[in-house]
C-alpha cells in the first residue's frame, strides 16, 4: 500500500457595487448600500471505523502516509457611493458591510492509521477584505453626507486527529 491524500478546498471571491446619485432643484436624497453576506463550510475527513495501511499480506514502505487537508479562502471587494446635489437641501450615505461564516475542518475520526512515512491533518483559512464606502452632498441651505464600512467575520478552523495513530515518520496537527 502507498498512503491516502483526502484534500478540500473552498474559494469565495465577491465584489459588490452600490452606486447612487440624485440632483433636485429643491431636497435631493441619495442612499447606496452593499452587504454581500458569505457562508462556507469546507471540509476533509476520514470518518470513524476506517483502517488505513492496515491490509494484511501488504508489505510496508517508506511512501506509506495520510494526509488530510482543508483549506478556504475568502475575498471580499465591495464599493458604495451616494451623492445628492439640491438647490436648497443635499443629503447623501454610502454603507459597505460584509458578514462572513466560515468553518474550515480537516479530521480523522476514531480510525485506526499505521504509516512508514508521515501522518498529517492540517487546516489553513485565510481572509481578505477591500470595502469602501463614500458620500457627497451639496445644497443652498444645507448639506449632510455620511458613509461607513464594517466585516462581520466569524471562523471556525479545526484540525482534528482521534483513533489509533501509528507512524514511522511525523505526525503534524496543525490548524492554521
């Protein structure tokens, strides 16, 4: 026998634009908003009860392993502007917001593993977020403008190794 690789991965690009202009001869008003909402759950595992390397009449060697690997990425571009031009009153409010959930789990159950080489479960998660939000307002009298950019995030990352582990080589839990 050789090894096992059991391997996932989630990817979520989002770019987003919200965009808002008004112009009155009196009150002009202008709102943009932009709120993508992400939810990812990826996963890699080896369930419970499973024997890995295990065959009998099967000799070892040295390319004998397992590796579990999760892994996501989540990027986030979002953009919102309002304007608003009124000969007496101006009022303008951009709001860019994310809200992320992400759960990213490599495991192996209660199973039962031998490997010559290496054993590794490993979970790596990354994030990345460009928002931006702007506003502009003008008017003879008055004139209000406002704008705000928020990240609701919300990670759960996990490396998980339960059972019986027998290895010749590393054994690497990591979760990253």
């Amino acid at each position: 026998g050789r090894g096992v690789i059991v391997n996932a991965l989630g990817t979520s690009a989002v770019r987003s634009m919200a965009v808002a202009g008004t112009a009155a001869g009196s009150v002009a008003v202008s709102l943009s908003a932009s709120v993508p909402v992400i939810t990812m759950d990826t996963k890699a595992s080896v369930g419970n009860g499973v024997e890995i390397n295990k065959m009998a009449g099967v000799a070892a060697d040295d390319a004998q392993s397992l590796t579990v690997a999760a892994a996501s990425d989540v990027y986030v571009l979002g953009f919102s502007g309002a304007v608003a031009i009124g000969g007496s009153v101006g009022g303008g409010a951009g709001v860019n917001a994310a809200v992320v959930d992400t759960k990213t789990r490599a495991i192996v159950g209660t199973s039962d593993v031998a490997a010559q080489g290496n054993v590794s479960v490993s979970s790596k998660a990354s994030e990345d977020f460009a928002i931006w939000a702007v506003a502009g307002a003008g008017g003879g009298v008055a004139a209000l403008a406002g704008s705000g950019s928020a990240v609701d995030l919300t990670t759960e990352t996990t490396a998980t190794l339960g059972g019986k582990v027998v290895a010749q080589g590393n054994v690497d839990v990591i979760a990253d």
